[in-house]
C-alpha cells in the first residue's frame, strides 16, 4: 500500500536572489573571543565560512545586513535581560558602547555597503529592538538567510518572530554556534519543524553558487 506522506511545504522553499538577504547575527568579540564571558563554543570556527557566504551574496547583489547587539553605557536600553545575567557577565567585557566586547569579531569580513544594524533585544524584530523589518521590506526582501550566534537565543528569537511577520527564514544549522551545545542542538530541530527551513552550508552554497554567471568570478 502506498503511503500518502505530505512534506511540508516550506521544504520546498527555493532562494530568489532578489528576494533574499544575509542577515549575520551578532558576531562580535563577547560572544567570540577566546574566554569571553558569554563565549558561544564553536563561533570563532564558522567565521570562515559565513566570510565565504557573504562573499556569495555580495556578488549576486544580495543584500548583506550585520546584526549588532548594543546597549547604552548606562545600560538603560536594555529591558530585563541584565536579570538573566550573572555579576561577571555584566561587567566590563559587555556588548556595551564604547567596550571591547562591543566590537565586531575582528576576522568578520564587513565590507563597505553592507548594512549595520543594531538591536537592543535577543529578537530583532520585535517592535523597538531594532529597524531589521523596515530594512528588509525597504529593500523588497521577503525571506532571509540566517547565521551567527547564539543559536538558542538571538538567532532562535529573531527566526521565530521574522516568521510570525511573514518572512521565510533559511537559517544554517552548521554556522550557527550556543552557548549550550545541547540546547543549540533542539533549537534547531524546533526551528526547523515550525518556524523556519534549516539547512546546512554546503547546501545553501550549492544553490547560491548555480546563480553566478560562470564569468561572474568571486
């Protein structure tokens, strides 16, 4: 007897360069560096390849946009998150204005016209948290690439809630990184089974790649 199995129909979701945008989350030298207090075991390892993508998408003229994840020194913007935070976390390596864990990871390739963005809460798009959407619909985007860290928290709120608001979201399970490598895990199970299509490197590159005239060197 043949089975009648439906697939879900995201899966069948294809990337339409004009369409689709880079959003590269919070790769910044808090959550990268090497003994940072919120360090996410793995980042400093996919810098290389998110590097790769987003030299892909410049060259096919998809937008780049670079997540940022900054608070006023006084810390005034920041809502309730200092509360799920230890004393040594909110000390002086913070992802505050003006502090070293502030900066970009210095081996992310950030190039002229790519777009920065900053947020002020694990989701970028929540209202307040930061212009992503006005950005993204501006631009004529109605679907994103998603990479960067923290896999369970920033890039998992902001898939979650881009797609609430419409967007399609392929989200790279392996440039992604957690702080918890065991949570990171489920939380790409549940975003792929409800919120967004999560796919691998290699496979994104092999769809992008087919795109760019074979004049088109990189």
């Amino acid at each position: 007897m043949k089975l009648n199995i439906k697939v879900p129909q995201k899966d069948s979701w294809k990337v339409d360069p004009g369409k689709v945008a880079l959003v590269v989350i919070d790769m910044q030298r808090v959550f990268l560096d090497e003994g940072a207090p919120v360090e996410c075991p793995g980042g400093r390892e996919i810098v290389p390849k998110i590097n790769e993508l987003a030299r892909t998408c410049r060259s096919l003229k998809i937008p780049v946009i670079q997540i940022h994840s900054s608070f006023r020194p006084d810390r005034s913007d920041m809502g309730l998150i200092p509360d799920f935070r230890t004393a040594e976390v909110n000390g002086e390596y913070r992802n505050i204005t003006g502090r070293k864990g502030d900066e970009f990871y210095p081996a992310l390739e950030i190039a002229e016209h790519d777009y920065i963005v900053n947020k002020i809460r694990f989701s970028a798009f929540i209202s307040g948290a930061s212009h992503l959407e006005l950005l993204l619909r501006g631009l004529g985007r109605d679907s994103f690439i998603a990479c960067g860290v923290a896999t369970e928290i920033c890039v998992a709120a902001s898939v979650i809630d881009a797609q609430m608001l419409g967007f399609k979201v392929f989200c790279i399970g392996d440039l992604t990184a957690g702080r918890n490598e065991a949570l990171a895990r489920m939380m790409l199970e549940l975003l792929d089974r409800y919120y967004a299509k999560v796919v691998t490197f290699k496979e994104i590159m092999k769809e992008l790649e087919q795109m760019i005239p074979e004049s088109g060197a990189r």
